[in-house]
C-alpha cells in the first residue's frame, strides 16, 4: 500500500516551520525603533489582558461599582475595587474629620489613596465633560505604554535587544499587570518610577527630582524609593574609585536624595495639616487591616497564621532567595542601579507592609527582576513562561479581581 509523499501542514509547507524564518521576523522586528518594539509588545499584552476581563465579566454580578442594578459593562469592571476610592477623591476630596467605627478606631477614608491619579483624570474630566470613570482606565492605559517605552530603553542599556524585549513582555503579561487596564494609580506610578530610575542610571539627578515627587504623589512608593536612594548613595562614596564621583555629583545626587524623603513626606503631613491628627494617614491605611500599625512583625504574624510554626523560616528563606536573586550572577545584569532599588523597595514592604492578597500587586515596582528571567534564550522557555504569566493572570482577575458581593477579598 503506497502512502502519500507529504503530510498536510507539515511536508506541503515545510517552510511554515522553518527556524531561520522566525530568527528573520526576529531580526526584523529587533530592527524597528526602540518605541515601536515597546509599544508593539505593550499593545499585545493589552489585548490580552482586555480578552481576559471581558471573559470574566461574563460571570461578574452586578456590584456596588456597576452602573446598573442588574448588569455590569466592562467599563464598570474595569473601575472596580480601589478605583471607586480614586473617584472619590477626585469627585469629594479628602475628609477633613476622619471617619471612625463602633470601636471609636479610624474607618477607610480617602486618605489611603494618593492624589495624582484622581487629579490628572479629574482634570480631564473636567475639560473635555468625559465621565471620570471612562477617562479613568484610558489614562491608565496609556500611562503604561509610555511606561513600556521607558523600560525598554532601560533594559537595553544593561542587555542585548532580545533579552531587553523579553524582559518588557515579562513586565507586561506579569499577572497582576492586568491592573494597567483598570482605573487603579498603578500605571503612573511604573511610568514615574521607571523614568526617575533611568534618569539616575544616566546620573541625571536633578532632573529626576520632580519626577520623583510627582511619583512619591501617586502611590505610597516615597518611603521604598528613600531607602534605595540612601543605599545608592552609599554604595556611589564606596565604589568612588571604581565609578568616579566628583564633587558637582555629589552634591547633585545628595540633592535628590533629601528632597526625596522630604518628597515622601508630603501625603501623610497634607492628611495631618486637613485634619489635625499626626497619625491621620497611617491610622487610615491601618484601618485597612488590623487597625493597628505594625512593624516587620506582621509578616511574621501572617507566615504563622499561614503554615504554622515553621511559616517564619520558610519567610526567611523567601528574604534570603530574594536577596540572593538580586546579587547573583544573573541579577547583576540589572546593574548596581536597579539591584539597590529593588533591595530598597524590599525592605520597605518587609518593614511596613501588611501581607494580604494585594501582595502580587505590590510587586510590580520590582519589574527590574524581569531582567533575571529573560537571559535564557531558549525559544521554548520563553514562550513556557510567558504562558505560565498569560494563565496566573486569568487566575489574577478571574479569582481576585472578580467581585462576589457582599464582600471578598482584594486583588
């Protein structure tokens, strides 16, 4: 019995299944503007992430954010949560007296949500009479892909072109990166955060000073960028030899570096100067949690509630393992820049931050561990881990973002 000389889709059109083909389309793609590539990378990381919450929408009750007692638009969805806060704060302002519940404790109030996002979309609310819950998510959105164009620009000064570009799609299909899509502060904060950490790495210090103010008014992310400013400090006088450090420097970087404590300051004393309270911004963000403010210790509390007994050593060997990703071979590639910001930014959430199902969220300042992941080349691993991402981040909005009411927990 004679058998046919060529199988359908793989002998008739050997050439479909070339390697070199992709390696040209590779070459191709690596040879577009830097902007383009991020844009082209961002803006397919975009469908996905809008393909998931319409897919999930379709099982979504209405909520206390929907428009409608008995449907849900996926412009409601996507202003679910936190942004309905955001909105407040644009459409009410700040309460001047705070809140407090039957146990005479501070309630949430708006002062748990910083002011830049509702200002730059209240403002455009204002001017063009767009509803602030659609122009919400636009900004959002575009905020985040003037973002990708930054950390493209970024990562290519630490790797090659292909790495770089593998890096930003890590960023960008990272499961709770589903949250640029939404009317959340998070997009600004990565644009702000990744162009102050580009200007530092290019030693543009006082050119990063307002950035890093306008970034330390989006997100409670002053006090981390403080703690990476003090350690870059310290290792620019270490290593002066090895990187000279002159005088007109140094008085630059020191510049930057006090003024961005101060920066880091301004939320918390402008809920103190309203309201009269010292503690008015911190008793708020308590009040989001155990209603009392803790250091270092609620992780500890948390990992036990968690595991049991041997929850605080499994926490020291995640801090250790995360340490020693940033300092290994693999992290040095990041440069000494990004390595200090994401050791700062780790002990900011290790001292002050209360582990909750927002944790993964809380992670996306540390894009620059992206870098880590992508300096394996294999074809196979990227696209096994890029999947991995794509499938964490139908679990992200389809378990944290969804809403059961009356209640549930927070993505």
């Amino acid at each position: 019995m004679s058998r046919p000389s060529d199988l359908p889709g793989i002998t008739l059109a050997p050439e479909a299944f070339d390697s070199s083909r992709f390696s040209r389309l590779g070459a191709l793609f690596i040879a577009l503007p830097v902007w383009l590539q991020a844009v082209a990378v961002y803006f397919v990381s975009r469908v996905v992430s809008m393909s998931i919450f319409a897919a999930v929408l379709k099982r979504q009750d209405p909520a206390n954010w929907s428009s409608s007692p008995v449907t849900t638009t996926l412009n409601d969805f996507l202003n679910f949560w936190d942004s309905g806060w955001y909105a407040r704060v644009a459409e009410e302002g700040y309460p001047r007296v705070l809140p407090h519940d039957d146990t005479g404790a501070v309630a949430e109030n708006q002062w748990a949500f910083y002011p830049l996002h509702p200002s730059v979309v209240g403002t455009l609310s204002d001017l063009t009479g767009i509803s602030y819950n659609i122009i919400s998510p636009i900004v959002s959105t575009v905020a985040a892909g003037l973002a990708a164009i930054v950390i493209l620009h970024l990562f290519r000064r630490y790797v090659g072109p292909d790495q770089a570009l593998m890096g930003l799609a890590l960023v960008m299909f990272f499961p709770p990166a589903a949250i640029f899509s939404t009317g959340y502060a998070e997009s600004l904060t990565l644009l702000l955060q990744a162009t102050a950490l580009f200007l530092i790495v290019e030693r543009r210090y006082l050119m990063a000073l307002p950035v890093v103010v306008f970034m330390d008014l989006s997100r409670p992310i002053g006090v981390a960028f403080s703690f990476f400013m003090l350690f870059h400090l310290i290792d620019r006088f270490v290593r002066r030899r090895q990187d000279p450090y002159p005088t007109a420097e140094v008085v630059r970087s020191w510049t930057l570096g006090v003024l961005s404590c101060a920066a880091a300051l301004i939320h918390p004393i402008q809920a103190w100067w309203a309201t009269g309270s010292l503690t008015a911004y911190t008793d708020t963000e308590a009040a989001w949690h155990t209603g009392e403010t803790t250091f270092v210790v609620q992780w500890v509390a948390q990992s036990i509630n968690l595991i049991g007994p041997l929850g605080p050593v499994l926490l020291i060997i995640v801090v250790a393992g995360m340490i020693a990703l940033i300092f290994s071979p693999a992290g040095a590639r990041m440069g000494r820049t990004l390595q200090l910001f994401c050791l700062g930014y780790g002990a900011y959430l290790l001292i002050f931050f209360n582990p909750q199902t927002s944790t993964l969220r809380l992670l996306l300042p540390l894009f620059p561990v992206a870098l880590t992941l992508s300096l394996v080349r294999s074809r196979g691993y990227r696209a096994v881990i890029l999947v991995a991402f794509i499938l964490f981040q139908i679990i992200w909005v389809g378990y944290l973002w969804h809403f059961t009411p009356p209640a549930d927990l927070p993505p």
